[in-house]
DNA sequence: AATGAATGAGTTTTCATTCAT
DNA sequence: AATGAATGAAAACTCATTCAT
C-alpha cells in the first residue's frame, strides 16, 4: 500500500488504541501482552511498532487521552461541570474508562512519565479552582471524592451516586453559596 | 530435615512477605518478579515456594496483611480517629504502606478475591459509621476523601496536609453536630 | 508506469548499492537492516526490491563490485604496483573499502558464491605472479602482506606505513634479483 | 539442584562456550541464534543467561579465549613458536578455530570492545618482538603474513604450507641470523 | 529445612519481504 | 516506476516454577 491520507493512519492508530485501552481496562497494562493487543485490534504485530515505539508509549498514550477526556468533561463551569464529572463515573457505560484509570494510578507509582501526566491531572483542576476562587486545599478534597467514587464505583455496582451527590452537595453548600448561610 | 519450630517459620514468612510488600510497593505486583524477592529478602527460590503456593499467593497475603492493618487503624471511634487516619497517610514514614495500597487497589480489577479483599476495606468503615448513626452515603464520601488523598500524597511530597484536613473539618462541621462550637 | 531509460535505471541502482556499501562497511552484513539501506539510499522499500531480489543479492553486487575495484587497482604491472596497492590501504579516504573488505571475508567461510569470489581475489594475483616467474608461495605471502595490513590499518589509526613498506622492500630485495642497486 | 561444585559450573559454562564457539564458526556471530547454541549445548535458553549476560557476552568470551589460545601457542621463542603458530593454521584440525578468527576481525569493526581484543592480539605480540629487538614494523609484517595465511587456508584447502614456510624462512634469513650471511 | 541450577513457555521487539495503490 | 503500509515469522531475552541434592 502507497503512502495513505492522514483520516487512514488516524483511524489505525485509533484502532490499536482502542484495542489497547479495552485490553488494559480488563486486565491492567502488565497483564495484557503485545500479542493481546494485536489480536484485539486485528493488526499485525509489526504494524504496533509502526505507531508506537512500545508497551510504554501506548500507556503514556492511552493515558494521555483518558487526562483529556476528563478535562473535557470539566467544562468551564468547575462546580456545575464537578457534579457532572462524578455522575459520569456511575454511569456503567463509562466503567471501562474507570478501570483504566486505576491502572493509571498503580502506573503513576513506578513510571516518572506517568506520574507526571497523573499529576496533571490533579493541577490542572486546581489551577481552575484557583481562578474560580476556590482554596487549593478545598479542590484537593473534591478531586479526592471523585477519586474515591472511582474505586467505589468499580468495586460495588449497586453504589447509589444519587445519596452520593447529594452528600457531597450538602457539604458544598456552605462553600457554594454566599458564606453567611447559617447552617 | 531438621524440624523446625512455629516461632521459626513464622519469622522466615515474614522474612518474606517483609521482602515483597517492599518490592511490591517500589515496582508494583508485576513489575515485581520472584527473582526480585528472592533477592530483597535472602532466602532461596525454593524456600520461596514452601511458603507459598506462588506469586498470586503472596500478592494475596500482602493484600490481607495490607487490609488488616487498615481495619486495625480503624480502630474503636471511627469518628475520633479518622482525621488521625488521614494525617497518618501524609506522613513520609508511612509512604510505602499508600504505595502498596494503590497496587492494591489496581490488582482489585482483575482479581475477585482481592476485589473482595478491597470492598470489606470500605464495606467494614461504612457499618461503623451506621452503627454511629452516620448517613451511609457520607461513609463512602469520608472514604473518599481518605484515597484521594492517598493518591495525591504520593504524586506530590509537598502537600499541605494541614490544610487539607481543615477543609475537611471544615465541611464535616455540619454534619458532625456540635453546632454550639465556636472554632 | 512510465518506462524510463537505462541510465536511470543504473543511477538508481547505483544510489541503492552507494547506500548499501555505505551501510555495510559501517555496521556489517548482518547488522544492517534492508530498512538501514532504504533510509540511507532515499528510495522506497518496494524500490529496492525491484532492483535486488533481497538482501543476499545486494550483498552479492557489493562483494563483485568490491572485488571488480581490487582487481582493477592490481592493473598491468603487479611487481610495481604492489607497494602503491599497500600504501593506498593504509589512506583514511579508502577506509570504508577496508572495512567493506574485512565483512567479505567473513561473509566467505558461510558462502560458497562469496568464497569463490574472494578466492578469485587471491588467485587471480597468483596468476599473474606466475606470468612474471614468481614463485607461487611468494605470491601468497605477498597477499597476506596486504590482508594483514587492511586489519591493522583498521586497529590502528597511527599505524606507520612508511615503516611497514620499508620493511616488506627490505625482505622483498634479495627477491627482486637487481642485488647490485646499492640504493 | 542445591549449589553445585566449582568444576560442574565450569563444565556447563564450557559446554555452552564451545556449542556456541562451533555455531560461531559455522554461521557467524549474527547469523547464529542464541536457540542455535541451545540447541547445540543441549541446554535451556534459561541458562545460557544465567552464564553469559547475552549474546554479545558470549562472543566476547569466545574472543578472549581464542586470543589467548594465540599468544600461548607462541610461546616464549618468538621466531621458532612464529613458524609453529603458522603451520598450526594449516592445520585442519584447527579449521574451525581460524574461521571463528575471521569472524572476529569482521565483529572488531563494530564492536569497540572487540576491536580492543582483537587489537591487543596484534600489540601483545609486538611487544614481545620489541623484548627481542626487532623492529616494530616487522612484527607487524609477520603478524599480517600470519592473518593472511588464515584467510588463504580458507579459501583453498589444498594450499601447499611447506612452500609457504619456507618462503617465509627465506624472507626472514637476513634477519634471524647474522646480518653478513650471504644469501 | 533449605538451596539454587535448570527449565521452557512466554515476553517484547525487529526485520526481510510483499503488494495494493 | 515508485511508494510505504502491512505482514508474520523469528529474534533476544525473562520469569514463574520445579526438583535433585
């Protein structure tokens, strides 16, 4: 095959992309070999290396793109935009998304890279937070309860985010509202 | 073969479980070979086996042992002790401990056992927290905010833990009930 | 499919074997990938293909062109030349040639179509000592005279050729048979 | 197997040295797989790596003990153990030794610690010539009639050694005895 | 009880070659 | 004529596990 458009290598690389995200959703990115990922996808294990110079750079890729969904997914309105994010963590269509991220997290541990991009993650909705005027410390703890809701989520399909939300919104509203609210 | 006596053994399996908690904290359960606890804790390959069946074997005793020590801090008054809790995971000493306990949380996707294992961690908080009248979805939300931080512990050093357990006071004042009290 | 002429064909063939001699001299048959010769030729992969049937076939137009140039360079008068042919090996501008040499002689003990060519290297000079009246084993240690010098010309940089010809016309002198030239 | 004696290491580290010394000088180094020396050897590929730390371990071990097959066969008279080393090339018996010779001047020009090796097996001889007081260029010459005698015996098995010796004796009469001698 | 040598299937990665365009 | 995407077999190397001693 000669030289092919942009659409085509795109849509191969989304192709061993996404084999490789289902792959390391189901079974952690040390668990699932190349070869898995090869026959996910379909492709041959040659053409792998063509878009990725390895198992690591298709991590840092999948994790690359699973930090901009959810910076997407923030919106611009960080309070309205939050609640949204945690409610999408319950929705069952999202669950692979979720496994890959507490992959991510274990790979934040041992991968300089990945820490880096993991951290991110965590800045860059506390830089928002910050011009929104909220305390550093307060996004800190709103970014915990989505990480919470995660792991929560993945270990007990039946977790009721609507108590859940309204928890977390009952909490909030003293910081939400104007200050003076009494109780 | 010299038979040998309890206290014995004991100590050669924690000899071994010490080893492999540290390789598993460093490098994660697959990242880790047996080789790399054969090293880190002096004893042979052999031996290895005779105290265990295999890796998923010893991935499983650290992730009890890793459970028990959680349910232990825990303790009598999940009320009083658990800002303590989230202050003990800010301290550096303890940073191998979260590290493990994020593999945990990862290895919780593919294995049911340890899935299992992971859920009676939040499972066993939240029928405290019943039985102290705490509104179950607020357990869960507290459980959050304890793995987030975890998490964020260990992608940044310089957290401001004080603050961090401000904001959560902070919001808990509320809920916590003694209205009448002035700071 | 445009057809084009012969001298477009030989350039390109030409610019494909340039490449490949570059390749070869520098990291050696084996070591250089068909990928190694597409990158430093410019052609296309396919392109290569339609010039050479792979790589053993490459490697056998380098070896004839290779043994075509040492042939040439004996020319008409062997006795005369032979110093001129030592002198020009130890010429940094001919390096790679040495180079390219030294993997023929290796390719030659596992191919018995290279090993024919490099024996031809050695018993085409036999016959022409022949012709002048040299003994046969004279010729041969002639020979070697020249192969060891392309190995420790490429050992040694700072080799001293001047002193090495010097010696090889000291022992040559009784041989030559003018004994009066007092020089 | 519990730790075994010094000798069966030994043993097991000649057995895959000289399976893969004889794969050597068959196919070459890159054209021999580390499966062609396990199958050779008899042994696992396992533990081939717990010998050598990879392929090109190997080869330089295969290296240094060829080198110094070569400097001990010289021995303490450098002229008279000179004419020995050189009928030994002719030797069938040691065909394979020269053909591993030759692999090993083609891996010097890529390999920088090769070409160390291969280098001192020119300088350990030049040095004991210097001890003797010849000149260094006519260590040299020796050397390279010497190298090219390998190839040549390659090439031609039916090369007449004792006319080769004896031109070289005659060559070198000027030199190893007194310098009046005529003829 | 303890060792560590040995295994071999499995891993990631490379590479000569083909062929649709 | 020329491209370069695609293949798949084979390469080097690792690793959990076994077992003779």
């Amino acid at each position: 095959m000669p030289k092919v458009d942009d659409a085509h290598l795109a849509a191969r690389r989304r192709q061993i992309l996404d084999a490789a995200a289902a792959c390391f959703a189901r079974e952690g990115f040390h668990r699932t070999s190349v070869q898995d990922i090869v026959r996910e996808s379909g492709v041959s294990a040659g053409l792998v290396y063509r878009y990725f110079s390895g198992k690591e750079d298709m991590i840092a890729a999948i994790v690359a793109e699973w930090q901009e969904r959810r910076l997407a997914r923030l919106g611009d309105d960080p309070i309205a935009g939050y609640l949204d994010v945690l409610r999408s963590v319950a929705d069952p269509a999202n669950r692979a998304e979720q496994r890959l991220g507490v992959q991510v997290w274990a790979e934040s541990i041992r991968s300089e890279r990945i820490r880096a991009q993991a951290r991110e993650g965590v800045d860059a909705p506390r830089r928002l937070a910050e011009e929104a005027g909220l305390p550093d410390a307060l996004a800190r703890v709103l970014i915990a309860v989505w990480q919470g809701l995660v792991l929560q989520t993945l270990w007990d399909e039946d977790l009721d985010i609507e108590s859940y939300l309204q928890v977390v919104e009952h909490l909030l509203r003293p910081v939400t509202q104007t200050p003076a609210t009494d109780d």
